[in-house]
C-alpha cells in the first residue's frame, strides 16, 4: 500500500511507510478540492432555480392571425349544415 501511496503523490522519502505529514497535507488538498465542488454545484443548483422560475414562450404555435394553425380564419368549430 505505501508503495501505491508513494507512485501516485511522490511523497515520503521512502516507498515503504506513509509519514502523517503527507497523509494529512493530501487530505487537506482532498477537502480543499471537495469544498470548491460543493460550492459550484451549489452555483448551478441556484443558477437552475432561478432559469425554472423564469416565465417561457407559450408552446402553441400560432398564425400571422393569431388563430392556431389547422383552422381557418373565420371558421367555426361547429359545422353549418
């Protein structure tokens, strides 16, 4: 295991023990690393908050009338026959 430890972070002056110095120094680093993920997802979480709360566009597709497409300007629903 201190092998592996000392391959990935190059810490320690030997690959056989791990000192506490350098197990608590890549752990703070872990936590720095940790914090700023939070605080970003906590960014995107708001900024999709606030986006939801937004007012959209209506989804009907309309006319240059304003009649909703498929029916005819100054036709009526019911027939006339």
């Amino acid at each position: 295991m201190a092998q592996d430890w000392h391959a990935a972070f190059h810490l320690g002056s030997s690959d056989r023990p791990i000192d506490v110095v350098d197990a608590f120094g890549v752990a703070v680093v872990c936590i720095q690393a940790l914090e700023r993920r939070i605080t970003q997802l906590h960014e995107d979480l708001h900024t999709r908050r606030l986006q939801l709360r937004e007012p959209t566009a209506p989804q009907h597709a309309q006319t240059d009338s304003g009649a909703p497409k498929g029916r005819a300007q100054g036709a009526s629903a019911v027939g006339s026959g």
